[in-house]
C-alpha cells in the first residue's frame, strides 16, 4: 500500500529529533519489566481503570458517549446496554477484552480486520461485517452542522476490498520479510487504514484496536494499564490535523506521513511517561499523597466518583482523598455534582 511498499519505505528520511523519539520509546520498553514489579493489587487497579478511560475515550471521539456510571457498569458487566450508544460502547468493550487476552495469537489479516470490526458492532448488528457498500468521503462540519467541504475522499467501495488486501499483504512483508522497524511500520498501517476507510462505520475505533493489537505484538505493553485512547482524545485536535496533513496527496504515495509518525510516538512516549510517573509515585513514595490525588483528578476528563479515585490512587485512603477533595473545592479547582451515593465531581474549567 501507498505507505509501505518497499520503495516509499526506503526513501524515507528521519531527523535526529525523530531517532531521539524512537530511542526514547525503546529506552521506555526496555523498562516494562521494572514498572511490572509492582503489588498484583496495583498493577490490576491500573488495568479497570484503563479498560473503563479506553472504552470510553475511544467511543466519545466518535461521538457515542453515555453517563459514566453506565460506561463503568458495562466494562464492568454489572450493567446490561439500554440503547444504541450503550450498545457501540459494549461491543468496543468486548473487542477491547479480545485484543488484552489474545493479541498475541491474533494474526493480522482481512479477515481478522471483518472480526474485529463485527465484535464492536455485535450488540447493534449481529453477524459477520462487510466493508462499505458505498463513499465515505471525510468532511468538516458548520458550526450548524451543515456539511462544509470535503477534507479527504478515502478509496471507493469498489476498490476497497484489493486496498486492504494490500494494505495486509505489505504490512506483513514489511515486518516479516524486510525485517523493518515496527515503530516505523506500525503508525504507517494505522495511516493508510485509515486513508483507506474500510468500512461505513466504525473506522476510527477498530484502526485504534488494531493499533493496541500490533503493539502487543512487539512487547508494547503501556496500553494495558494507561489508557491511549484517553491520551488520544485529550490531544484530539492535534490527533485530527496530523492526519489530515499526512493524507494530502496519499493516493498518489506523495503524501508527508510524519505529521502523523511524530502524533504516534509522541502519544506513546507520554502513555509510558504517565505509567512510570505513576508506579514511580507508588513504588517510591515520590510526591506527597497530596500530590498523587491532586494529579489522578487532573487525568479525569469528566465527572467522576471518590471510588474511581480511589483506584487511580492505589495505597491512599478513602480519608485522605476527601480531604483533598475538600480542599480542590474550597479552593475553586472543582465542584460537587449530586449528593449520597450518586455524588460525583467535577474540574472547573
């Protein structure tokens, strides 16, 4: 495919800036091990929370968003889904459990691609997956929501299928054949994924599983316990503009993909960031438990409850974190939602 045919992947040329990021990154996978050290009880707290951020996060780039006590109840299985937009959420979760237990026996293919793709949308329409039946052209929204102009136009329908047999067939011989740099590789299958835009639906949500997938399969293991759809959507403006400007001129393999390589490494470069901070703070007993509470309620994007802190902020007591709590909201930094059990907080903005 446009990204990783042999010629375009030999003509690439990187800086010292963006060798300096691809060494950071090995530097952070050579110390998995190290973080992994921790209590079972730990390292499992971090996991529920990252399961319930990615399930979440990765749906709301979308656009399917639910209350969160309902997210936490799905990922849960505490909760059955009640709509459509609980539906989506319980099939992202399912094929979010596919990918942490069995990535590793997971060969990429077509075929595996359809499977993934019909796992998010079990709940809302049962049965094998096709890829799309008609155009899907990329466009920005009016402030109205009328239509404005077209930002890209992905592969036809009718060329879709031979694209993503290609795109396959090239990743494959890429990595398995030519031996090349999966931290190269991987962002360019994720790039022409989504240039291509297989399917009339679901596109941006099964390119970030099949991108958790591949990384398991190199033994980049953040994503198990910090969430990189959280990090994602926190960066979505950027994360929309560096494939945008990577996907000009990509039908004719003209296209710059670094925009988007820089986007990738940099997104994984913070995940291992966060998650070394994170069991450094715990290990070590960096920072005050102050601290430690002040920033696990700087990670939570919306409203959220004490027993969620609770889990981002293993070791501390119940005690402890409504003090904080109290003081952040004495002091302006958030607000109390609700009163009992229901009672949630809230980041001013």
């Amino acid at each position: 495919m446009q990204s990783l045919s042999p010629k375009y992947l030999s003509n690439l040329s990187f800086t010292e800036e963006m060798l300096s990021s691809l060494k950071t990154i090995g530097e952070y996978k050579g110390k998995q091990k190290l973080f992994y050290k921790q209590t079972p009880e730990i390292l499992e707290s971090m996991k529920q929370v990252a399961m319930i951020e990615s399930v979440e996060s990765s749906n709301r780039i979308e656009g399917i968003t639910a209350p969160h006590k309902r997210i936490e109840g799905i990922v849960l299985k505490s909760t059955s889904p009640k709509d459509r937009p609980e539906e989506e959420i319980a099939g992202y979760r399912e094929a979010l459990d596919m990918i942490h237990d069995s990535a590793n026996y997971m060969k990429l293919n077509v075929n595996l691609v359809l499977q993934i793709h019909s796992v998010i949308n079990r709940f809302v329409v049962p049965g094998p997956s096709r890829f799309k039946s008609g155009e899907n052209k990329i466009v920005e929204k009016n402030p109205d929501g009328s239509i404005g102009k077209v930002r890209f136009e992905p592969v036809s329908a009718f060329n879709t299928p031979r694209y993503m047999e290609g795109l396959v067939e090239s990743y494959n011989q890429a990595i398995n054949q030519d031996g090349r740099e999966p931290m190269v590789v991987i962002p360019l299958f994720v790039l022409d994924f989504l240039c291509i835009h297989p399917f009339g639906d679901g596109n941006g949500r099964v390119s970030r599983l099949l991108t958790l997938m591949l990384l398991y399969h190199f033994g980049y293991e953040v994503g198990r316990f910090i969430s990189l759809e959280r990090v994602i959507e926190e960066s979505k403006e950027t994360y929309y503009e560096c494939l945008q400007k990577s996907s000009v001129n990509w039908h004719d393999a003209k296209h710059d993909p670094f925009p988007w390589m820089r986007y990738f490494w940099g997104t994984l470069i913070r995940s291992y960031g966060e998650f070394e901070e994170r069991v450094g703070e715990i290990r070590k007993g960096r920072g005050s438990k102050t601290e430690r509470v002040e920033k696990a309620v700087a990670r939570f994007i919306g409203p959220f409850s004490i027993s969620e802190l609770e889990r981002e902020c293993a070791g501390i007591s119940r005690v402890m974190i409504k003090s904080v709590l109290q003081d952040m909201n004495k002091s302006g930094k958030i607000n109390l939602i609700g009163k009992g059990r229901g009672a949630m907080w809230i980041k001013e903005k």
